[in-house]
C-alpha cells in the first residue's frame, strides 16, 4: 500500500511568483491496484509522482 496524507509542493514559496504545483492531497493506493495520472501539461502530474516516488520532499505532509 502506498498512502499520502495532506501532501503540498509550493515553489518560491512565500514569492511574488509562488507556485502551488499540489496542495492538500490526500492519496491511497492499495497493492496490486493500478492507477493512471492524467491531465494537462503542468497541471502537476510529474509533482506527484515525483513526491510519491520520494525523488522529491515535499512542502508539507
């Protein structure tokens, strides 16, 4: 199983130019369950997974 509760990634934080790439997220996947990341480009799929994957500390959570 992988779980993430209440996971943020802001960029510049506390800049003119903050970015909240992901904010509050709550995630379970249970083993043997698939899962697909879908949506636009910079909508922040690579942020997840990258925070999941633990390639990257997130903000909060």
């Amino acid at each position: 199983m992988i779980q993430v509760e209440r996971i943020s990634k802001y960029y510049n934080r506390n800049q003119p130019d903050e970015v909240r790439a992901l904010s509050d997220i709550h995630l379970t996947i249970a083993a043997g369950e698939a899962l697909v990341v879908n949506g636009a480009s910079g909508c922040g799929k690579t942020t997840l997974l990258g925070l999941v994957g633990c390639m990257s500390r997130p903000t909060s959570g």
